[in-house]
C-alpha cells in the first residue's frame, strides 16, 4: 500500500509537471494509480493485453473477483481501453465496464523476419515454442504426435524450443520414452532462422492475445496450424493458415496429417506475408492508435 501511495505521488507531479492531454497506461498495475494521479483531467487509456486469470483458491477468488469489480466497474468509470481482440470485451463487462472498447491488435519489427520459400525434403520438419506449456497448449501437440506416429507413414519432426517447462512436460507424456521425431532445440533470438530450417508452424495454443509467433511465420512464408481461437481470428483469412479445433488432439493430428499430404502454394505464401505487412506491424499499429488518440481528443 504505501508503494503504491508513493507511486500516485510521483504520477501526479509528472502529470502537473507536463500536463498531457492523454495518458496511455500499458501496464494494469499502474492502471488505478494512474486514475488516481490524474489531476490534469487529461483523458486515460488502459492498454489491456490480456485476461487477469483467476486463482483455484474459492476465497481468494472471490476477493479477486471483487477487486475486478472495482477496477472495472468504479475506478474505470472513464477511462477508456484498448483490447487486442473481440472477445476481451466479455471479459470487461462481465466485470462492470460499460465505456468505450478500441479493439486494436499488435503489430510486430517486420524487419526482424526475412521471407523464405519452402523445399520440402524426405522428411516434413514442424516448429513449435517451448514455454508456458498450459497456455500454449504443449501437450496437446505432444498427444497428437502419439497419433501420428500411429496413422502415418510420412517422415517429420517437430522441433520444440526449449522453454522453462518444455522438457517437464515431453517427459511427462512419453513417460521418458522421448521418441525420435521430437528434437528438443535451444532458444534463439535468431526466429527468422528458425523459419527457415521448417516447413510449417504449429500453435496449438489453449490461450492467445496476439500471437506474434503466427504473424511471424506469416512474415516469413511459413503456413501455420494453429488453434481456433477468437484472439487469432485475425490469420483466418489468409489460405496459409490452417486452424484446427481448440484442444481437440484427433483434430490437431488430422491437420497435421493433412498438411504433410498436400503442399501449401506459395502464393499463399506470399499472400499472408503482404497482408501482415499492410495490416500487423508496429507502423500499422502506431497509426491505428494515434487516429484513435485523434477521434478522443475530437
């Protein structure tokens, strides 16, 4: 409590200091102290990049619940925000939010990812990130790939990088039995590099904002299989990305196995490397937000 007493403290003396007619809080953390702070009647924006998850614990979960209700529904009162997806705003309202929602997704450093066209060889090579498991739906992948090697005659692998709990969960599924289609991969800032060695993506994510992996592969001509979820919705259009049921692992398989059986064209390719680069990149994205900076001040 008393940091964050000092934190309003020191907002308020910026905000007097430089008296902005915005002020854009990214973080939720600051995003009450920043309502707080603001003595300068500028208007506030919450940038909010994901849903807050709820604790198993019952008690605690309805203190939670309680403190949602007051961000939201009392101290939100007139800010307005910005969500990376449509489906964020059941989120807010469910929790008392009843302003103004900017749907405004990311954009991603377009110069970080080179294209590269796709020579399928003997063997059909995957790429998935390792790393908050749950989330990106690691062992439904990995529950697949028992499928797989049950139903297909076709050569792959599937190169996983080696995230904090990638290993953990490999082990848990084959039971230390790794097989030998999986290659376990270091981390690299090099991604464009990673694109490069695959032939195709794979996200089965149980949960998403903005994937900046899928725009990624997109960039670099790599067609992608990913999760049908609301927050990728935006890929659904491009012929390159192939979307399976959410957690459904016969589903997952299927695609997979689909995609081994059929090439994807690389004007399709092309096609969704163009439409990131008009629709997902950091310019793009700064330019939706100062027009949306504009029609507030308007």
């Amino acid at each position: 409590m008393g940091g964050q007493k000092k934190l309003i403290q020191d907002l308020k003396k910026i905000f007097e200091e430089e008296k902005p007619s915005i002020i854009h809080c990214h973080f939720d953390g600051y995003d009450e102290c920043v309502v707080k702070a603001n003595k300068v009647n500028a208007e506030i924006i919450w940038h909010e990049h994901n849903e807050r998850s709820l604790v198993k614990n019952p008690i605690k979960k309805i203190y939670q619940k309680i403190n949602l209700r007051y961000q939201y529904g009392v101290i939100g009162k007139k800010v307005h925000i910005i969500s990376l997806y449509n489906g964020f705003e059941k989120f807010l309202r469910r929790y008392g939010y009843k302003g103004n929602i900017e749907v405004i997704p990311n954009g991603i450093e377009e110069k970080r990812i080179t294209f590269s066209p796709k020579v399928r060889g003997d063997s059909i090579k995957f790429l998935t990130f390792g790393g908050r498991a749950d989330d990106k739906g690691l062992d439904i992948l990995l529950k697949s790939i028992k499928i797989l090697k049950k139903r297909t005659n076709c050569k792959f692998v599937i190169y996983i990088t080696k995230g904090k709990d990638t290993k953990e969960w490999v082990n848990k599924i084959f039971e230390d039995d790794i097989p030998k289609e999986i290659d376990i991969i270091p981390q690299t800032e090099n991604v464009s590099g990673l694109f490069e060695k695959v032939d195709c993506f794979l996200a089965p994510s149980r949960r998403e904002t903005f994937s900046y992996a899928v725009a990624e592969a997109m960039l670099s001509g790599t067609p992608a299989i990913i999760s049908d979820l609301e927050a990728v919705s935006w890929a659904f259009s491009q012929k390159s990305i192939i979307t399976f049921e959410s957690e459904n692992v016969n589903d997952l398989a299927e695609k997979i196995i689909n995609y081994m059986e059929n090439n994807v064209s690389e004007q399709y390719l092309k096609d969704a490397r163009k439409f990131v680069l008009e629709n997902y990149t950091v310019s793009a994205w700064a330019d939706k937000v100062i027009k949306y900076y504009d029609s507030i001040l308007s």
